[in-house]
C-alpha cells in the first residue's frame, strides 16, 4: 500500500538538501571523522543508480554510519549537537532506504537498529523543529520492513513502535493538517502487522481518539452531541460544494478512513471498543451520506463490513446499525451510480446481512439494543403508543430486570452536554408507569422515582416536561398505595 509523501515534508527534505554542510569543520570539529565524511560525500548529490551501487557495494559501512559499529559511533550519535548535521543525516538516511531496499534489511540486522534515531523523537517540544518529524519518517520506514521482513515481533521493536506512535499521536492534534496528514500516512505504514495493530489499539486514546476528532470534524458533529449523526447532517450535495465539514481535506479524510480501515483487520479486539467509547457506526453512516468519492464510500462500507463479520461484534453492533438507520441508507446507495466492483462487492455483503438481522428482530428487540448501549436518542419505539402498550410488562420483566436497571443507569448520569437522554429516560418511565402501574414499586427501589422527582427542577425545559409527565402518570396511581 503505498501513498504519496506528504507534501509538507517532501518540501522539508528538499529544503535540507540543497542546504550546504560545512563538512571539513565538523571533522576538525571531531563531529565526525574522515571516514564518515568519506563514506557522505560518497552518495551525495548523485544519480540514484550510481548511489545504489555505491551503498550495495559497501553496505556495511552505511549500517555503520547511520546506527554506529566496530569503525565508530553512529553519527547520528556523535553529531548530536550539530541540528544542521542531523537533518542532513536524517534526510540522507530515508533517501538511501527509499533507494537501497537491502539496506533496511541490513539495519535490522543490527543489534539496536533503532536507538540512534528514537531519542530524536522528543529532540524539542517546539513545533516548528523539524528533527523530529524526520526521525518519525526514517523510523516509520524502518519499521514498516520489520513487519515485512518477518511476522513475529520483538520487545525492541514493540518498544519503538510505541514511542513512535506517541510522538505521531502529537501531530494528529496539532491545527496545522499537513502535521495531521504526515502523521496519519506513518500510522498507516506501521500497521502492517497484528502485533502493530494492537500495540495502536492498546494506546488508542492517545492514537485512535484524535482521528475519530478529525473524521467528527469531517461529519460536522462532535463527539459529545451526536444528534446530527442520528438525524442526518449535511446532504452529499453540500458536502461537495463545501469540500469535507471542519475544513478536513478529502486527502486527509481518506488517509484517516484507512487507517481505520486496517485497524478494523482486528474487528474481534476494537469493534466493540470503537462503538462504546466513538460511536463509530453513527458517525461512518453520516460519513456515508455525506461520502464525496467512491473511494471514501468503498472504505467506510469495507470497513463496517469488517466490524460486522465479526461473530464476537453482531449481537452488539448489528441492533445499532439498525438504530441508526444504516440498512435505510444502504439502500439508498444502491441507487447511486457507482461503479467500483469492491464497493459494489461490499454493498452487496451488508445489505444482506442486514437485513437477514433485521428480519428476524422486534422493535423490543431495538430498544433493548438501545438501552443496553447506554445512550438514548428518540428512535421510534419512544414515541409510539401501540409499543408500550405491548412491551412495557416485558421491558419490566425481561432477563430479571435487565432492562429499568439500564435504564435506571443511565438516569444516574448527568448528562450535562446531552440532556435530551434524561429528557427520553424519563418519557419513557411514564410509559412505562402508565402501562403497567402495578410494577412502580420495582421501580422505586431503582430510584428512579426519586430521579424523576429531582428531574422536575432541571435547566432543560425539555427535561422539566418530560419528568413532569412522568411524575404525573405516578401520582395518578398515588392513591391506590
């Protein structure tokens, strides 16, 4: 899988190149020696062919120079006060990986094949200092052959990935989106291997968290108010007149969904963790509406697909699909004029599964869904009379109780940003007193009449409302107590 270096730092490293490098100072200096300065001035500023022979002919002299050895240390190690010399070094050093294939090869083999370049990492907390960023790239390039080279992972390399995937975490939080675009195609290069996937996924609020920020961002929604996402947010028409919601290219937006992408690859470990604590599906079914290229549309569906085929995933991701009205959507989308045979492939393999869920399930079996993620929104059964009237007895009564302790759950928090949950919870104890007036009892030793009853004085006049009426179907029955 290969993609287009990033443009802010292709123009970074052309920069440092055509910088001139005071290289007989720095070997009076005793920053390197004639031998390193030897061993440069062979590959630099020359024909790419004529680099490669010069490296395959003497490829131990250049693991030497870039990670240290029998002849000296590493100049990254010696010339670690000199910035001028470092960005160079770092530059020259992707180069001759990008060039010489073999000599990635040739650096694992080294007994600390990445411990010159690391500490470069946390080389300055300023921005705007580029020797991290290009230590980050010549890891990133290092690492990525590891996990071609071989399967199994080592403490070293797991060590490494770590603090690199610290360091890329800072970029995708930083306003500037060609830092965020550098970062996501680094992730996307590392997580090649399951071992690389799940050292991402066991730092996903530091990695994972921010590019669910940026994908929000994209859909015109934040993380703590999902409504838009429920109801549907921007049309695909404004979404391609307006470019991506958030100021969020469609370059950056497709280098994020891939990395969800590949990250989906381990649907049994983050499925349910992306849905409870990102609400992925809400969020990727926005993201589908608003989809402007086939390319966005054919990765959020692969990646749901991945998600859903999980069998550890269905029973607590499908309901929630269904919630938030992917199947209607799907359908949808089978009137577009698509054309990718993939896409088209992946379509094709949730609808079906969709609906063979959706076919099989009652609306009691939505609300229970609902309630057992911990979140309202107003899906139909809310509102719809005949459900109460046919299911309140069994919300109450279903799996000892499961149900008004979920619900009762919920009610405990506070809700600060999305009120309108309370202003649900509590429509929906009303229903549930009205139909089946003779259980409130079970629902006092919750507490939640006493929930309702501090409800009643809320800021959100929704709220008020809502607890207002629950409180009055309770006080219809206060007499036959």
């Amino acid at each position: 899988m290969s993609l287009d270096p990033p443009t802010y730092l292709s123009s970074l490293q052309n920069n440092i190149r055509a910088r001139p490098i005071p290289w007989e100072g720095a070997v009076r200096a005793g920053t390197i020696t004639d031998n390193d300065l030897k061993t440069i001035k062979a590959v630099d500023k020359v024909r790419k062919e004529q680099r490669k022979q010069t490296v395959e002919n003497d490829i131990e002299s250049y693991q030497s120079l870039i990670l240290g050895g029998d002849k000296g240390k590493s100049v990254l190690e010696s010339a670690s006060k000199r910035a001028d010399v470092i960005q160079y070094m770092l530059v020259l050093t992707g180069d001759l990986i990008n060039d010489v294939p073999s000599l990635a090869s040739k650096l694992l083999e080294h007994p600390e094949p990445y411990k010159p370049i690391v500490p470069y990492l946390s080389h300055s907390t300023n921005p705007e200092d580029p020797i991290p960023l290009l230590a980050s790239s010549v890891l990133t390039s290092i690492l990525s052959t590891a996990q071609t080279q071989s399967p199994k992972s080592t403490p070293m390399t797991d060590e490494a990935l770590t603090k690199l995937y610290k360091y890329l975490s800072t970029l995708t939080t930083s306003q500037d989106s060609g830092l965020q675009d550098i970062a996501v195609q680094e992730y996307s290069s590392l997580l090649r291997s399951k071992k690389a996937r799940e050292i991402f996924w066991s730092q996903r609020e530091e990695t994972v968290s921010p590019l669910l920020d940026i994908l929000r961002a994209a859909a015109g929604a934040s993380k703590d108010s999902d409504s838009t996402l429920f109801n549907g947010g921007s049309s695909i028409r404004s979404a391609l007149e307006a470019g991506i919601s958030g100021g969020v290219g469609l370059q950056l937006l497709y280098h994020v969904l891939l990395t969800i992408w590949q990250l989906s690859f381990e649907a049994s470990l983050v499925g349910k963790g992306l849905e409870k604590e990102q609400e992925l599906i809400a969020l990727y079914t926005q993201l589908l509406r608003q989809s402007p290229k086939e390319k966005t549309t054919r990765i959020l569906l692969s990646t749901l697909l991945n998600l859903f085929s999980s069998p550890i995933n269905k029973s607590t991701l499908l309901p929630i699909a269904t919630t938030a009205r992917l199947p209607a959507l799907l359908s949808n989308l089978k009137g577009r004029h698509l054309t990718d045979p993939d896409l088209l492939d992946d379509l094709k393999a949730l609808t079906e599964m969709l609906d063979e869920y959706t076919s099989s399930q009652t609306t009691f079996d939505e609300y229970a869904a609902e309630l057992s993620k911990g979140k309202l929104r107003w899906s139909p059964p809310h509102r719809d009379a005949n459900f109460w009237h046919e299911n309140a007895r069994r919300i109450l009564d279903d799996d000892g109780g499961a149900l008004p302790k979920a619900l009762a759950e919920i009610m405990g928090k506070s809700w600060d940003d999305e009120k309108q949950v309370l202003a649900i919870a509590c429509n929906d104890v009303g229903w549930l007193v009205k139909e089946a007036p003779d259980k409130r009892q079970g629902l006092e030793k919750l507490g939640i009449k006493g929930r309702v009853m501090e409800l009643m004085t809320d800021a959100d006049e929704t709220v008020r409302w809502e607890s207002l009426r629950a409180v009055g179907e309770w006080m219809r029955y206060s007499f036959d107590d």
